[in-house]
C-alpha cells in the first residue's frame, strides 16, 4: 500500500472530538500522528463514553473511536523540560493541530508567530467553534450550541418536534472533517512555495458551508426554510413512508421514477389524478399522496419493496439502527470497519475507517488507539534525549487489565479545554 501522507509528522493536541476526528483521518492516510497529552489526565474523551470500566483506565469509547493509528506522548506544556521537548517536536513536524480556546497557545509562549520562527514550513491549524475573531471568539463551543447557532436545528424534525438536535455529533465532525481538507490542502500548497500556512477552522462557519441548499434557498430565492421531518424539501414523494414491515425512504424525484413507482404498487390511477400529475402539484399535495403511497406499501416488507424499487431504478432504502447498518451486506463487501485483535492488556477493538477507498490500498489505522504516554521514551529517543533524560519525565502509564468493550459509542460534545 502506497500510504499518501507517509513521512508527514502530524502534533495533535486537541480534545474530545473535532480535532482527533480531523487527526484521525490524517493518520489513515499515513501520516505519524504524534498526540501530545497532559500527564495524568490526556484528552478529555479517554473520561467519555458507555462503559465505565473503560473510561476509568483512560481508554473511553469516546476516545477509541477516532484515535487508531496514533502515538501518545505525555508532556506538560506549562513546565520548562515538557516546553523544551515539544519546541524540539515541532522542529520536525509537517503539522500542528489545536482546538484550544484563542488565546491559549499564545499564553503558553507557543502561538504560531513563534513556532513558525523555529520551523517555517509549519502547518498550524486552530480547530475552534467560531473562529479565532469575532464577538463569540471567546466563547465555549460544544457541537449542540454550534447545532443551535448555525440553524440546523430550526430544519431537523418536523413542524411539531422541531427544533431538533441532529443524533450525533454533526458540527464537530464536519469541523474536523473541514480541517483535515484545509491541511492536505495546505500540504500540498507548500510543495510549491516551501511555505507554511495559519489555517483558523470555525465549527459555525464549517457546518452553515454545508447547508448550501437550505442558505441558498434563503440567499436566492427568499423562503424561509422550514423543518420538513423525514420529507424531501425538492421533491415528491421522497421521504419515509410505512410499509407492512418498517419504515421505507423512497426518493421517486424524476417524473419517470414516480411513474414507476405507481406501476410497482399497482396504482396508475395515481398519474391520472391531478393532484398527483405534475412535481410541483405533488409537493403541493404531499400528505394526500403519502397515505395513498402507504395504502399500497402494506402489501410487502421496506426491505422487500427497497429491492424491486432499485430494480427498476428507484432510489430507495430501509430506515435502520446503527448495529442493522453495521451488518449490512453492503457496509460488510466494504470493509468499512477495521478490527484490532486482543493482545495483553487489550481487548479487541473495532473502528470505523475514512469513507472512501484508494486504488493505491484503503485508508485505514495502523495500530489501536494508544494508552496515556503509551509512545512518551520512544518519541523523547528520537529527539536524541539519553536514558536519564527520558528518566526525568516519569515513569510510563501502567499497562491496562484486559475488559470487555461496549458496543456502544458516546455522542458527547466538543469541548475546548485548557492544557
């Protein structure tokens, strides 16, 4: 496998979700994620997640789920000797990866001015939740406050439920997704001017950069977006709709797809009506062709309808829980997790690697997920520290019992702590 990041040296000192999330996707493509932690407590998702026992060794479900593939160093910042080896760290770093509040590293004595002093080829990316200015600047960002803030609650749900938090960690995902975009940008910018880059990642600004056609439709064309539940805005019928076995999504949004639809079901009558004739006549009479959709979906199963559907070309699918998702055919043909067997001290471990495959050989972590400083004497030897000096930081984190895992993960927030 040709790894595309091989030899580039990523410092991640972020917390919790955006960040690692963002450093995860650079260490599967092979880049050497170093995960610069506080000694004793490291990052803050180690704590988070559904079982205990894994969150008092340090190792929250939290934290495994987007931390495959690096190594961990423990180092205090705020002392002279931890200083001194992180300064030698970012001499031979590519990248460097924050989402301290703004301020932090500047108080630190380690903002970017001067690290790029030392190594002027620096990427230095700020992951934060509205950006280094601004009247918000300094404000605390957890991803349902960016949720709220950027409008995506106002369209998630419907007119009775709404406003809604989205399942899971969206704005901090798309954060670190935005991030991890900037840098092999920016990377690759610098092969041409040898120069590096001050990237500043907001989560607001990341998250409404998604939302191009409810902001447009509002920027254009004036209407207000509206919360339309498990209905298409564009289109009718798309949506969810009951069938005699589960709930079925169904995107019929060309004329012919809804034409064969009606065949399928055994209702041509319906192009005849004309409330059902025409697309905008459809949107306008949406309610009224969803029970007469859901009349007909009784006679078979979400997953037997899916099937005849795509057969003839109409976009559908079953509406599953994550663990039906997980065993489906299809996300099982591609391999999407990746498995880690059990070794002393470790008990095995399951992943989700990136979404996209290379014809070079998939993206994918390299190793588990590290303990607390687990990487700390090998990194301080490579800087050229002897024995006694890597004596000096400590002894190593005790090696963790063997415990059963949960298969269930933690939608905990951002959060943007201090070092």
């Amino acid at each position: 496998m040709s790894e595309l990041l091989a030899g580039i040296r990523v410092l991640d000192l972020t917390n919790v979700l955006a960040g690692p999330y963002c450093c995860y996707q650079l260490a599967q493509q092979g880049a050497d994620v170093i995960k610069v932690e506080q000694p004793g407590s490291g990052d803050l998702a180690r704590q988070l997640g559904a079982d205990p026992a894994l969150n008092a060794q340090l190792m929250g479900v939290s934290f495994l789920a987007q931390n495959a593939g690096k190594r961990s160093i423990a180092l205090d910042l705020k002392s002279s000797e931890g200083k001194r080896a992180f300064l030698k760290l970012v001499e031979t770093a590519d990248v460097l990866v924050e989402n301290f509040r703004p301020g932090v590293m500047e108080r630190l004595g380690l903002g970017h001015d001067y690290l790029h002093t030392l190594n002027p080829g620096l990427i230095y990316c700020a992951i934060s939740g509205f950006g280094q200015t601004g009247p918000l600047a300094k404000n605390p960002a957890y991803d349902q406050i960016i949720q709220g803030l950027s409008g995506v609650m106002s369209v998630t749900g419907d007119a009775d439920s709404a406003p809604l938090r989205v399942g899971y960690p969206v704005c901090d995902t798309i954060g670190g997704m935005t991030a991890a975009f900037a840098i092999s940008s920016a990377l690759v910018g610098r092969q041409r001017t040898g120069q590096g880059e001050v990237i500043d990642v907001s989560m607001l600004e990341s998250m409404m950069g998604t939302m191009g056609w409810v902001v447009s439709n509002w920027l254009t064309a004036g209407i207000e977006p509206s919360p339309m539940g498990n209905q298409n805005t564009t289109a009718a019928p798309s949506g969810t709709f009951r069938t005699q076995e589960g709930l079925l999504n169904i995107a019929a949004n060309k004329q012919e797809q809804f034409e064969i639809l009606c065949a399928l079901i055994e209702r041509p009558d319906l192009l005849e009506d004309p409330r059902f004739q025409k697309r905008e006549a459809r949107k306008q009479h949406r309610q009224a062709l969803t029970e007469e959709l859901e009349a007909a979906l009784q006679a078979a199963t979400a997953e037997q309808w899916a099937l005849k559907l795509n057969a003839k070309g109409v976009p559908a699918g079953e509406v599953l829980t994550v663990p039906q998702a997980l065993r489906h055919p299809q996300i099982q043909a591609r391999e999407l997790t990746r498995t880690f067997a059990a070794t002393p001290g470790r008990a095995p471990l399951s992943v989700v690697r990136s979404g996209f495959r290379l014809a070079s050989g998939d993206p994918a972590p390299r190793t588990p997920p590290p303990t607390l400083g687990q990487d700390t004497d090998a990194i301080l030897e490579e800087l050229g520290y002897d024995a006694d000096a890597r004596a000096a930081f400590g002894a190593p984190c005790p090696t963790l019992r063997p415990t059963g895992t949960s298969p269930a993960a933690s939608s905990h927030d951002n959060n943007e702590p201090e070092q």
